[in-house]
C-alpha cells in the first residue's frame, strides 16, 4: 500500500506554481528552495553496470530498530530508534520532516528522506549529511546496496511522477531506472465506488494549479484571494502531514470559490492513469537485481529489475479476491525471499512473503477489514518481520514470527520501521 509518500511528492509537486503567487507562502520557504534542479526526460538506454564487489555469505543477528513518528502525535515526523523490543526510544532528528528511514548493510548508517530529499547520518544521528538537492518534487525510499557502492531511492523530478533512481554513495551520478508508462486504470478500478482519494484529488490539484493563479491575480478577487490563499496553505500542511482527506476537502473550497465543479473534473480525469509510477526499490544480497513496486501494469504490482534499470520484470500479477494490487516489497538479507503488502490500495491489506522469482506466496497477517497491515521489514536474521498495522488516524508498529505467525505490539504510533543488521 504506502500511497502516502508517493502521492505527497505528486501533490506537493502540483502545488509548486501556486505557491509563487501565495504572499502567506513565501514566509517559510521549503529547505533547498534556493536550488533548482533541471532534469532532461529521455527514453531510458541501459547503462554499464556499477561495479559492485560480491559479498560474502554473512549470518546477521538483530540489531536496533529505526522509526519515523510524530512528535507528540502531531506535527512533522521525526526519525528515533529503539532496543528490540520496543524500549530505550532515542530521538535523532529534531527539525524537518523526516520519514522513510532505512538501515546501511553494516548497520553504521542510517538513510531517511528529510523534506522530501535524501539524507545519511550516523547510527547515533550525528553526521548528518544530505545527498540529494531537487525542488521539483522530492525523493524517499532510500536503500542502499549490499556493498555500500550505491543508493536505490524513488524520486518526482520532471516527470511530475515517483520513478526509481540510482546514484552513488555520496549522491553523485544519479541515473533514472525506470519510465512508467501512463496507462488507464484496470477494471478493478472501475466505478465510482471505486475511487479514493488517491485517485481524486490529484485532478483537482491540477485543475486548482490550472486556474488559481489567474483568478488571484484579478482584482475583483481582491477579498476572496485572502481566503483563498488561508485554503492553500491549508492544503500544504494537510499533504505534509499525508491528511489528504482534509487536503481534498480544501481543495474543494477553493475550486467551488473559483467557480470549478469538483465532482465534474472527477469525472473527466483518467483517475489512476493521474498516479503512474515506480517506488519503493530494495536490494537483492548479491546486489545485481532490485525489486520494486510499480503501477505500469494498470495496477500497483511488485516487479523486479537489473541493477542497471534492465530486464524490467513483473513478479505479482493480484493475489485474487481482496488482493489486487501489490506494493513495498523488501528482500530478506540473505535474498532467499521478499516479503510485501497485498491488498487493496488506500483501503486495506496484508503482509505477504514469496520468493524472488514470484513463486509460492503466502499471507501471513490476518487483518479484519477496514484495518490494513503494511509496510514491512524482515528482521535481519529472517525470523521476524515488523510491520504498521491499523485503521485510518491509527497505526501501531507490530512484529510477527513468520515461522509460528505469533504477533506482538512492538510501538504505539510509529509510521515506519527498518531493523539494524549487525554482523556476527
């Protein structure tokens, strides 16, 4: 599932022209707002293969586990960590918004996206250092390869969509892996009772970017561009802080203020074919493949691909009945499985585990509807995997032994976890 990081970068990339004529908006400029990246779209060619050393055969036991929450239960996330079973929390950031975070193969650093751009400190949070600089939308998901030569990220650049890019370990080189198609949406799509809010609101934000500026600039607006632009940053934080219900309910207030009807660019919109893209890249053990979640085929499906973008594969093709779509894979460290989220998207699901190749999935949460199970991570020794689990406005983070299915509270609140591989 994990529509939140994804739709956030779109939106939020939406928002960018608008913003210019927001007076309110330009009184906290976003970080990195001073740097303005061009990226040139071409068809994608393979490209030579980094040179990634092979890795020895390594056992692993578990580590500490990384985590993003918001502090107090509200405002931007911020990123923390924690023993095993859930004690000695540690806060390591404290400004930005910081979401996503991910663990280094040696368990020294830690990856997270901060402000919708990619960072790395250390395992204790010093040494912070940002890798990535772009304005047109941002990136996340980061993950690193087994040998440390590299970093998998998903990015929104020009293409206005989430794609799966490549770079260095200092963030030099980065290289675009993957060009989604845009596509109409699968029957499993059709119908109104169909659609979520995933699949409405980035029309409108595109019909709000369209004509707002516009209607602002008039002067018989004068009183209401005040309100107007109240909604707007509204509508930013709401997106922020992935409350896209909220978000949407602004964006109405401003289309039905300038004169739009909602529901009538609803229903003129291609829905999903609005939200095409590829996210959330892991690591195979050699390092040669990356396995990643993609809406190409109409639907979000779990593929897999060369670590140079080539021999693009698709490994889930709906898992039957209630679940039709398929997303945030994660390979286990000894790459013998991947274990993901199957489901419904933006609505409900489990977690599941198959191997590499597709073959033999099987559940292993039961989850009653409406309530969804996401996310997951495998322990580094394979045994466990830590997921959120939860209905909307409440996630908690839980851990299963995959062997017995035995489930047990690991956090309260927690968005996201990654467990610490510690060599043996």
């Amino acid at each position: 599932m994990t529509w939140a990081p994804s739709a956030a970068l779109v939106l939020a990339s939406a928002l960018a022209t608008i913003t210019q004529i927001s007076p309110a908006a330009h009184a906290t400029p976003q970080a990195g707002a001073q740097q303005t990246v061009q990226i040139v779209q071409q068809a994608h060619t393979a490209r030579k293969p980094a040179e990634h050393t092979a890795q020895p055969a390594l056992a692993f036991r578990n580590g500490r586990i990384v985590g993003s929450e918001r502090v107090d239960g509200e405002g931007p996330s911020q990123i923390f960590s924690f023993a095993p079973d859930g004690s000695d929390r540690k806060q390591l950031t404290s400004s930005g918004h910081n979401i996503i975070p991910s663990w280094s193969r040696d368990g020294k650093r830690i990856l997270y996206s901060s402000n919708y751009e990619i960072w790395v400190m250390n395992a204790d949070g010093s040494g912070k250092r940002q890798l990535t600089f772009n304005t047109q939308g941002g990136n996340f998901a980061p993950a690193e390869s087994p040998d440390g030569k590299q970093i998998a990220f998903a990015g929104v650049r020009g293409s206005g969509q989430p794609e799966v890019w490549v770079m260095n370990a200092d963030g030099s080189g980065q290289e675009r892996l993957t060009f989604t198609p845009r596509i109409a949406p699968t029957a499993v799509r059709s119908g109104a009772e169909s659609l979520t809010y995933f699949e409405t609101l980035p029309p409108k934000m595109r019909a709000m970017e369209k004509q707002l500026p516009a209607w602002m600039q008039d002067p018989a607006n004068k009183e209401k561009s005040a309100e107007a632009a109240t909604l707007l940053q509204k509508v930013q934080g709401h997106i922020k802080a992935n409350e896209f219900d909220d978000a949407e309910k602004n964006v109405d207030s401003i289309l039905k203020m300038i004169g739009v009807n909602p529901q009538a660019v609803v229903q003129n919109a291609p829905h999903l074919s609005e939200l095409s893209w590829s996210s959330h890249p892991t690591w195979s053990a050699d390092g040669k493949r990356i396995a990643y979640s993609s809406s190409r085929s109409g639907s979000a499906e779990i593929w897999v691909m060369n670590a140079d973008g080539t021999g693009q594969t698709q490994l889930t093709h709906g898992l039957g009945g209630r679940f039709p779509d398929a997303n945030v894979p994660c390979w286990s460290l000894d790459g013998k499985l991947i274990t993901f989220w199957a489901g419904h998207e933006s609505r409900y699901g489990d977690v599941w585990v198959m191997e590499p190749d597709g073959k033999n999935p099987r559940r292993i949460t039961q989850t009653t509807v409406p309530a969804n199970s996401d996310d997951p991570h495998w322990s580094p020794d394979r045994t466990k995997i830590i997921y959120g689990s939860g209905s909307p406005g409440k996630r908690d983070m839980f851990v299963v032994d995959v062997k017995t299915g035995d489930v047990k509270l690991f956090a309260n609140g927690i968005q996201w976890c990654d467990w610490q591989p510690v060599h043996q």
